[in-house]
C-alpha cells in the first residue's frame, strides 16, 4: 500500500509539473499586452519605450523565462503564490477569499449531482423503458445539453422579473452568515449539479442495468429477499464503482463549468476572477489558478482511486 | 524776501511733517492692505448643502470598481475615477450642479495674467489631509509637476494638456503660479485644471514612493470621504470625513461602492432588484425598465468617447483620400447606430464631438452626406469617387482588425455589409482580445481596425493633437494632412473663441475630405437612480470624470 501511495503521489507530482511547465509557457506565448490593462488605453497609447522598460521591470517580466520559472517556484513554496499585476494583491490571498465559496460551489454540486442523479438512475433501472425511465433520459440528455451559463442566465433573469429577487452582490462567508452565503452558492451549485446529475444518472442506470443481470442478483431474489433489499443491498454497491470513479472525472467539469457559471450569476468566486484575469493578461494569477484546479483534480482523482479499495474488499494495491 | 521756508504758522513743523508723511503713506499702501486682508479672507465653496437636505444614511453606488491599479493620475478609466474621487479635491473643479461651470475647489480664486501666460491660485487655508498632514502649496506643486513631467516610468494621459506649463513657482504656501511658455486659450487651461483627474497628491506620499502610486491603495487625499475597506472586485467602502474643509458636507455618512462592470445585465438585475440605489453606466434593456419604473430617475448624457475604425495609410488604396472618403460615405450610421442600441447607447457624429459649441450643430450634420438617413446620395458620390480614384471594381481581401467587445462585433459585421454593399469593398473579420488589439494597431498589423478612444476635455485641441496629429498617441491610421496641422496649431494658440469655432468648422471640413479615421458614433451615458438620491443631476454633465465626488449628494430616506 505504502509504496503503492508514494507511486501515486510520485505520479501526481509529476502530472503538476507537467501541467505548470505548460501554463506557464503557453501564458508567455500568448499574444496580448498586459500593459494595456495595466497603463489603460490612453496610457498605452502615450507610453513611451523607456517607459515600457521600467515598467516591464517592476513586473519581473524582462527576467529570463527559466528566471521567471524558478520565482514562480519559489513564490509556491513560500505560500504566496506571487502578486497580481495589478494594485499588488497577493494570489494566496485572493484564493483564501473567494476560494471558499468555490469550494462550497463546487461541493454543493456534487452532493446535488448525487441526490438527483442517483435516484433517477435507479427508477431507470428497475423499470426500464417505462414511462418514468423515458422522461427521466430525456431530462438527464436535456441538462447535458443545456450550457450552464445559460440556465443559470434564464434563473437569475426569472427571479429577478417574478419576485424582484437578486443574490447578495459581495461575498459573504458561510461562519458569517449561513443563510446569505446559502443565497450566493445555492443558484450556481444547482445548475452545476443538474449537469453533473445528469451524467450520474446515465452511468448509474447502465450499470445498475448490467449488475442486475448478474448472478448474485438472480441468486438473491431466488433466496426470496424483497426488491428493495436486493437493489439497494446487493446490486447498488457494485453499480456505484463506476459512478465514482465518473464523480472524479465530473468535479473536473465542475470546476470547469464554474468559471462560466460564476460569471452568469455575479459570484465572485475564484472562477470569475480566473476569466477577469484572463482578460487582463494578469499571469500570474492565471497560472497559479490553473495550478490549484490541477492540484484539486489531481487529489480528487487520488482519493477516488484509494476509495475503490474501500468499497470493494477485492481490490487491493500493489 | 527770502526763498527759503518759514518755520512757525503756515511753516512745516516736524509734527505736520511727520503726520503728513504717515496720511500720504497709509494713502499709498492702504489699498494694498486692504486688499491682502480682502485676499485673506477666503469665499466659500459655491458648492453647499442644499438647505433641505437630510443628513446621515448609505449610499449604495454601483460603478467599474476594479482598477489595474490605484494611480488616478495614471489612469484612464472609470474604474479609478469612479471609486477614488470621493477621496480626493482638484484645485478648481466642475459644478456639480450642471457639471460644466468651472468654480472653485482647493483654490479658492485663480488670476490669469493679460497675456495670458500666468496662472495664480490662491489656496485654502486649513485644509487637511486625510493623515492629519496641512495641505500647502508644495504639494500643488509636487501634484503638477508630475502631472506635466512625469518620472521615468510613469505615463499620465493629461500630461499633454499642460504641455505649455513651464515653472510651476510656490509663492507662498497658499499660493501657486503656473508659468506658461505660450498662451493657451483660457477655457482650455481652465479646463485642463478641472479635469476631475488632476487630484491633488501630498508630496511626502508622492516622495515616498517614487513618484509611483500604482500599487498604493489608500494614500491620502483631502476628499469629504475617507477610505474604510476595500474587497477587490467586490466593494469599496467610504465613510465622512468629519474634518473636510467644506464645513457642511459631505451629506452621507458613507459610500458603499460596488464593483459592477459597465452595460452588464448583473448592474441592471441589481438596480432593479434594489440592491442599490445608482447604477452608472447601465445597459440599455435595463435603463429602459428602469425608466418605466415610477420611483426611478433615469439620465442619459455625452461622454468623451469616439467609436471609429482606423485605416492604415501604409496599404496602397487606403493612401487614397478619395478611398477613405468613399468609405466614409458608404456608413450608415443612423443603422449603425440601431444596431447596437440593445447594447451600448449612441448617437451620431462627425470628426468633432457632436455636442460642442464649435462643431456643426446636429441638425446640420445631418443634412450632410454621409450622416442622412437617405443613404442613396451618399453612396452616388461614393460610387464615383472609387471610380475616380481608380478602384470602381472595389477592394478585395482588406485585414478587418475587430475588438473583442460586443458592440465592435456587431458593427464588424453590419460595416462588412455595407462596405461590400456599396463600394465593393470585401473584408475578413479578425476579432482579437483588446490587448492584442493595441499591439496590432501599434504595430500597424491591420487594413482596417474598430475601437474606441477617449478625450480629457471636449476642447478639440486636447483630441486634435492626441487624434489626429501627425504623430497623435491614438492616430492609428498613420494620417498626416498638413493643412489640418498648421490649423491645428492655430487652432492651439487662437484665443479669441469666435475666431477659433471658425477654425474649428474648417478644420472639420478637411477631415471630411481627408478622414484619418471613420467615425461611427460617439458614446453615451446611461444612468439610473432611486428617487431618494438628491442632489444628483448627471443630464447635463460632460462624460463621467470630472463630477464623482457625492459630496452634495443626499438620501431623503435612508
């Protein structure tokens, strides 16, 4: 198990680096000039080349790239994750303070995508080709299709001209107050759910489909246990690796989505400030985002792994 | 008899000499006494709380809040102005009334001398910066020179609007003269000076940081607010300086300033859902059932913005004034205008800001070619001047540079039509994100380029020179026409107003002729606000920079 772990954790090390040699390069290689946002038009406009030279200092911009690497680095190591181009806030703070309500985005999510996704999948499974299974398909296929940024724009604009309703604009953290922070992560935890819901369902209906034809299942009824138990006892515990491991993949897209799905709500979560700071070239917080999405979704993908082992006694690392 | 004066009665004793002399002295220097201690005592602001207004509450203002950095005297953008002007004064300011008087504000009266190359301020006494420091002539002076010279390294786009200030001269700590190497027009250097950007900065904040305040967040001003808080992209509070030298105001007892970004449904959704009570730059879906709204004021006024596309004058056929004139001719604008008017609000203009004094009034304009509704004229002359110029077959493949930003894409496509439409122009689209847009058009990578730009004053020679000189910071196109510079220049040193509008229309008539970029339409503001806010009134203001200051604004419930 030991040596198991440090291979997995070797891999994901590896995996991040990866991932923030690629970011860090395909920031530099992008067109656009950060000073433009910096200085504004005008400012640009007038800037002169000695200007452009100073300034380009101040921002450590004219080190040399492996330079700039190994600042990078050496900012992760120190936790401050190195300072936006602009007014000089420092990356680590930003992500302790919209962080959390990404998170709690990203989480709320998920547990939605559970509770919807899951009971659909059986109800398709059990009876399939009934009436429930049909409309229960044809949802899960419509939330799939459906762009989250434009559902969560048609909920934002129905409760605004139905009840007058809008979220509240600045983050308020949940130890702060519970149910505003409710207000703030509820809409776009929703949307993302059903999306991810969506696909749950799907998996849990074709597995649960296959793991009902299996012996075992047939063994049981036989034994005369009643369908309840049989589904839920026998057959969902085996259905379920499957759906976990998709659960891995869906948090991905979770966290993907959000950066959209933020946007169309107004939450100012990590996922709107990655999208701003695409806009205004600032990239150092661009690649230090994109590294903590890597590093959540690369843990994610690790604990599922050692989650299998738990769920199935006959899984066992090497 | 004697010549010489007699002592005794009738004679000039000592005492009468004496007396004499102090009656003749204080003759002579009384005047000048009486008017230091006229000078000494300081008018009043003109701007004073309103006798009916209610004192105390929280106004919830929603505004661009997210500056690139916290320099106003760096920037160009609402989203520093917006926010930080509360804080700060200006040495004579625009009236909050109307937004266009010119009165006083750190300096309490101004002299011009009669040639006009002198500027005097006399300035407040007892004005103190928010840290507690006195507020004095030096830091005027530290404000100005860098504002006219900035260090290496710093790039202020008013710089320009000061190019003739020679010495700036401390006279005394309440008094400042500007030394101009040349006479400018009055209005001109009035206005330059009550830019709403020129904030005065303390020279020891300045000192201590190099002269670079990009990265300082809170540094001190004398405003009627003092800084709180500030969450970025989020919020930006401000509470009532209790010490603000203009005893009586502010009225509020704080700012809420949200960060919400301009024509964005999420500032429309929050006015109408009441989260806040004014909204600046609204879309327009959402001004429009704001302005249904029966509790709701909605304004609309000019701000200091073209939108236009440049045409590079490297690329052989757009050398061609005759071209640039076709192209010129064959826009639509009352369509281009209708296009957009979901998303941005606009109006029609020419080569000079439409609603100036010195530019062809509207109704005329519209008479014009090029700006009637009927097109078919328009396109006739435009038709034969391609003939003409030797391209009846149209222009093939020109490199369209686009903006990324909603209003830029839609015209790209309705000018596409149009240039195909009616002068055989063909053109491919190329939209890019805004950095890579200036890059592109500094480089002189494009045929043609849409964007927008931006003035400090409505004063053609602020924009003239930034537009359309032959070395002009946003002169995309590369124009030179040399007529249009020498009246330029004219136009810089005429100080008689009648003398100078004519120079003004002459000047527009060569760039109708010549274009050095085609003009589209120029901006408009859109605001909306709660009928408890007092003490506002933006119809008549000149863009959404020079009055941000609330502190004449009320709440009639807070």
């Amino acid at each position: 198990m030991r040596k198991y772990l440090a291979r997995r954790a070797l891999f994901a090390l590896g995996t991040l680096v990866g991932v923030s040699l690629i970011i860090f390069i395909v920031l530099r290689i992008l067109p656009g000039d950060p000073l433009v946002a910096i200085l504004g038009v005008e400012g640009h406009a007038r800037m002169t080349p000695a200007d452009r030279v100073r300034i380009m200092q101040d921002l450590g911009l004219s080190d040399p790239l492996p330079v700039q690497y190994v600042h990078w680095l050496r900012d992760i190591a120190t936790g401050k994750l190195g300072k936006s181009f602009f007014r000089g806030d420092t990356v680590a703070e930003l992500i302790l303070h919209r962080g959390p309500i990404s998170a709690e985005i990203g989480l709320l999510a998920l547990i939605v995508s559970w509770l919807v996704g899951l009971p659909v999948g059986i109800v398709s499974a059990i009876k399939p080709n009934s009436w429930a299974d049909n409309v229960a398909r044809s949802l899960a296929i419509l939330f799939i299709a459906i762009p989250g940024f434009w559902l969560s724009m048609l909920i934002v604009l129905a409760l605004l001209f139905w009840f007058g309703y809008k979220a509240p604009l600045i983050i308020v953290h949940f130890w702060e107050s519970p149910w505003q922070n409710l207000q703030i992560v509820i809409g776009p935890a929703i949307v993302l759910g059903l999306a991810q819901g969506a696909y749950i369902a799907r998996m849990s209906r074709s597995c649960l489909l296959e793991v009902i034809g299996e012996d075992y299942v047939r063994t049981a009824r036989a034994k005369g246990a009643q369908e309840r138990h049989v589904v839920l006892g026998h057959a969902l515990p085996n259905a379920l690796l499957p759906v976990i491991t998709i659960s891995g993949v869906l948090l991905g897209f979770v966290l993907g989505g959000s950066v959209a799905v933020e946007q169309a709500f107004g939450v100012p979560g990590l996922g709107r400030s990655l999208v701003t700071a695409l806009i205004e070239r600032d990239i150092i917080v661009v690649q230090n985002l994109v590294l903590l999405y890597a590093v959540i979704f690369v843990l994610v993908n690790f604990f599922v792994d050692l989650s299998y082992a738990w769920l199935d006694p006959r899984i066992r690392y090497a | 008899m004697s010549d010489q004066p007699k002592l005794g009665r009738g004679r000039l004793s000592r005492r009468t000499f004496l007396r004499a002399a102090g009656v003749t002295g204080a003759a002579a220097l009384g005047p000048a006494v009486l008017r230091r201690r006229a000078e000494a005592q300081e008018t009043p602001s003109p701007v004073r709380p309103d006798p009916a207004a209610k004192r105390g509450g929280t106004l919830r203002y929603a505004v661009h809040n997210a500056p690139a950095h916290f320099d106003v005297h760096q920037s160009g953008t609402v989203a520093n102005i917006g926010p930080q002007s509360p804080m700060y004064d200006c040495l004579i300011r625009r009236d909050p009334k109307d937004g266009q008087a010119i009165i006083p504000d750190l300096a309490w009266k101004w002299d011009i001398s009669p040639d006009g190359k002198k500027y005097t301020f006399y300035l407040r006494k007892g004005v103190k910066f928010h840290d507690g420091a006195d507020f004095t002539a030096d830091d005027v002076k530290a404000t100005y020179e860098r504002i006219v010279r900035p260090p290496k390294g710093v790039v202020i786009p008013r710089s320009s609007l000061f190019t003739t200030v020679g010495d700036i001269v401390v006279v005394d700590p309440l008094k400042i003269e500007f030394r101009l190497t040349e006479a400018r027009p009055k209005a001109f250097m009035l206005g330059s000076f009550a830019s709403g950007w020129n904030i005065i900065v303390r020279k020891k904040t300045l000192e201590e940081n190099q002269g670079n305040l990009r990265q300082v967040m809170n540094f001190p001003g004398t405003g009627p607010y003092k800084h709180v808080s500030r969450r970025d992209k989020e919020i930006w509070i401000m509470e009532k300086n209790p010490n603000y030298w203009n005893k009586g105001l502010p009225l509020l007892d704080k700012l809420e300033i949200y960060h919400m970004m301009p024509f964005s449904p999420e500032l429309g959704s929050s006015f109408l859902s009441g989260k806040i009570d004014y909204a600046r730059l609204m879309d327009p879906v959402s001004w429009r059932k704001a302005k249904e709204m029966p509790n709701v004021t909605a304004a609309a006024f000019n701000q200091s913005v073209i939108q236009a596309f440049w045409m590079n004058m490297k690329k052989k056929p757009l050398a061609d004034p005759r071209v640039r004139r076709a192209i010129h001719l064959a826009m639509d604008r009352p369509t281009l205008v209708e296009v957009v008017k979901d998303t941005a609000p606009m109006q029609i203009g020419g080569f000079v800001y439409p609603f100036h004094e010195m530019s062809t009034p509207k109704a005329e304009l519209v008479k014009r070619l090029g700006y009637q509704t009927d097109m078919k004229p328009a396109v006739q002359e435009a038709r034969r001047l391609m003939q003409e110029a030797g391209y009846g077959q149209g222009i093939k493949g020109l490199d369209f540079v686009v903006r990324d930003i909603q209003t830029f894409k839609l015209w790209a496509v309705a000018i596409q039509a149009m240039l195909k439409e009616h002068i055989n122009i063909e053109t491919n689209l190329r939209t890019v994100q805004t950095s890579v847009w200036f890059d592109e058009a500094a480089a002189g990578n494009f045929d043609l380029a849409i964007s927008a730009i931006v003035s400090s004053l409505m004063d053609p020679s602020d924009y003239f020179t930034a537009w359309y000189g032959a070395n002009g910071p946003q002169n995309y196109s590369g124009w030179n026409n040399e007529q249009f510079q020498a009246l330029a220049k004219q136009i810089e040193r005429e100080l008689d107003d009648t003398k100078r509008k004519a120079m003004v229309r002459k000047a527009e008539d060569i760039l109708e002729q010549d274009p050095p970029l085609i003009p589209i339409s120029y901006e408009q503001i859109y605001d909306a606000y709660y009928n408890k806010v007092k003490g506002q009134n933006p119809s008549t203001f000149f863009g959404i920079y020079d009055v941000c200051r609330w502190d004449n604004v009320w709440l009639a419930q807070s």
